[in-house]
C-alpha cells in the first residue's frame, strides 16, 4: 500500500500506519513521519506553554521543562529546587519533557492553555 495514493481512505492509512508502527517501533527510536497520518485522537504531548509554579514561558523546543504521567508541567528550577523531583500534584516523577521537532509544530501545535499554581509549589 502506497502512501501517496490519494484514493485511499484515512482509515487505511492510520490502519497502515499502525501495523508499520508495530514492526518498526523496536528498531527506530522515533516513527514521527508516520505521525501525519494518525488521527486526531491519537494522544500526543500537549506542550503546555508555561511552568505551574513561576508561570514561566515553556516554549515547544525548550530543554527546561520538565512534566510528570499527567503532563503537569514545570520549569527544571521550580521541578529541582522547589519541588525536589516530584510532582505537587500526584506524587510522580518529574522528567524532561521531549522536545517536537518544529517541522511538526504546525500539524501538532502545542497547547495554549497555561496552568498556574503558586500556591501548590509553595507547600511542596
């Protein structure tokens, strides 16, 4: 099955797309150009654009953010200093959030949306 035949359906495809994933995913440490061809369902990283503790700006190709298994998100000082690895709000690790290349930012932006919570970085 070819990827550039336009007749074929999106289902195809992620279906495609799926079973090419599962072969690969051992032996490429990154299947991103089947990415495209997914669905909007399918779960990413949202990215979020700032740090929950110092509001600081986050940006997509930042090394300094770090997320916890829910994507709570942080900068490295407020997730070393402050927090002492661990997430305020679930108790998990904090670990650094991977960087998405920017020739996938536009077909997967990240989010917009900012959470801030100074008051539970404090007690933590």
């Amino acid at each position: 099955m070819a990827l550039h035949d336009r007749s074929q359906s999106r289902s195809s495809i992620t279906a495609w797309c799926d079973a090419v994933f599962h072969v690969i995913r051992e032996t490429t440490p990154c299947v991103s150009w089947c990415s495209r061809y997914r669905s909007e369902e399918d779960p990413m990283l949202e990215l979020r654009p700032g740090c929950e503790c110092c509001d600081c700006d986050l940006p997509p190709e930042t090394d300094q953010a770090m997320i916890c298994s829910f994507e709570c998100t942080f900068c490295q000082s407020c997730a070393t200093q402050k927090l002492k690895g661990l997430c305020p709000n679930c108790g998990g690790d904090l670990v650094r959030r991977p960087v998405r290349p920017a020739r996938y930012l536009a077909e997967a932006p990240p989010s917009s949306q900012r959470v801030f919570k100074p008051a539970g970085c404090a007690t933590a």
